[in-house]
C-alpha cells in the first residue's frame, strides 16, 4: 500500500485500467499505477485477472488491450458497471431475508451481491439458476444450495430453457429476486434475450413475494423482450441515483422502492477475483 493510494473497489480499478487502454491502446504498470494512484503491485494483479478473463494482453511491463472486445460476454463487462450501486442494491436487498426461508436467486450479476450478503443470513435455502452464485454460496455452511439445471448461456452465465421452467413450475418459494435488464413506466419490465424471458416470465409467479433490483441506469430503458408491467413486482430495490419522478409514479402503481444508501466505506470490499 503506498501512502495516499486510491481506495477503489477491485472491479472499479479494473474499468479504470480498461477505459485507459482502450484510449492509449497499450500501458506500463508504472503508467497504470499513476494514473490510477495505486501500487505497481496492485496493478500487476488486476492486469492478471483481466488477462485471464481475455480482455487484455501482457506485456512486458504493461499490457496492450485485445481487439475485438466487443464480442467478449456482456457479463464480463456487466460485472464491472456500477459496482458500488450494485453492493448497496445487495445489502438492502439481502436484508429483507429472514433465516430459514426459501429463495429464489435469479442469474444476475446484481443479484450475486445479494448472495454475497445472505452468506451471513444462516440457515437458508436458495435455488438458482446462475453458476457464479452457486459457486458463491456452495461452501457456507447451513445454506443449501439447489442448481435448477438447463441450458448454460455463455454471454450471461445464465441456466435458461425447458429444464428451468420445469423446476420453476413444480416449486414456490417465500421470495424471488430477479435482475431487471430494462424498467420503464410505460413499456414495464424487459430483458435482452426471448429464451430469457421465457424463464424470467415463469420465474415472476414463483415466489410469495418477487423482488426486483435494479440500478439507476435500468430505468427508461426498453430492452428486446417484453416480461410484464412494474406491478409484477412487489418490491423493488435501487440506488440513490434513481429519478424520484419513475420512482414515485411506481410507488403509485403498488409497489414498494427501497433506496439502497452507499456503504459508510465500500473500499473494504473485495469482490472475490482479486
């Protein structure tokens, strides 16, 4: 640690260093370190994990940015987005769990915060069908942790299809949390891909109670598949940068927001790569 080093989150440097290379093409760990106000260590590290996961070339010294990157999975670059909203969404969300309930954690990488913080709520059990959230809860102990099987999409990470609606139809449970690709006040809910929401439209009568998250950059957004109006929800759970004016006529329609308030200190959190 060197004195007066930029605490960011790890996957909040990591964006930082891809947005640097993007512009530059190629970078030293010395430039990285500078601009980023960091140790040569700390940037050695975060360029290993983003080698590893193809967004970047080593170098001697450095590293060069990969082409193509646009044809790299969203996922890689939605775990990246918004990262301190995303913790916040977590936190509140995971708070409205109570020990010994069932829930239902939809593959989204907003919805992995929430698994993070349900390691602490014990005993517990949690069916989903994301394999980075099942890996998450897999070795907690007086969580089960039930894979709902499928089809594994590889740009979202995401078990979809026959398979999923089959579980979905023969459980209930006590709460479902689901990501939200795009929330609108006219157009309702909807998400990318029309296999997705399929599973998505099942999964919305699954629970007692359906909770949805979604940072500020969802709202007034349509994406390509319709899933239902906003009042499909219960709750949904956003950040501070959320407009008041949706937030309010949403709040008409029934259901209930909670505002997620940022960590006193979200620096301390480590996302698990690093």
């Amino acid at each position: 640690m060197i004195v007066g080093e930029n605490k960011m989150l790890p996957a909040e440097r990591q964006q930082r260093i891809l947005e640097v290379l993007q512009q530059r093409r190629a970078a030293s760990i010395v430039e990285l370190a500078d601009i980023l106000e960091t140790s040569a260590s700390t940037i050695n590290r975060d360029l290993s994990v983003l080698a590893a996961e193809g967004w970047l070339r080593r170098v001697r010294g450095g590293a060069s940015i990969t082409t193509g990157l646009s044809a790299d999975p969203p996922s890689k670059l939605e775990r990246l987005r918004n990262v301190r909203e995303k913790e916040a969404i977590g936190a509140a969300a995971a708070a409205l769990v109570e020990p010994g309930e069932v829930v239902f954690l939809e593959a989204s990488t907003t919805v992995l915060y929430i698994a993070r913080q349900l390691r602490h709520i014990r005993p517990l059990t949690a069916v989903t069908n994301d394999i980075f959230i099942a890996a998450e809860l897999a070795d907690t102990p007086e969580i089960e942790t039930i894979v709902t099987g499928g089809t594994l999409r590889k740009a979202t990470r995401a078990l979809v299809g026959p398979l999923v609606e089959q579980v979905l139809a023969a459980i209930h449970v006590d709460k479902v949390f689901t990501g939200i690709s795009g929330l609108h006040i006219v157009h309702g809910l909807s998400t990318g891909n029309m296999i997705e929401a399929q599973t998505k439209q099942r999964l919305l009568k699954a629970g007692d109670q359906i909770i949805g998250v979604a940072d500020h950059t969802k709202f007034n957004k349509v994406a390509f598949s319709r899933l239902g109006p906003i009042n499909d929800l219960d709750v949904l759970v956003t950040d501070l940068y959320a407009p008041a004016e949706d937030i309010e006529r949403i709040r008409e329609m029934g259901v209930t927001v909670i505002i997620a308030p940022f960590p006193e200190s979200s620096s301390s959190y480590d996302d698990g790569s690093e």
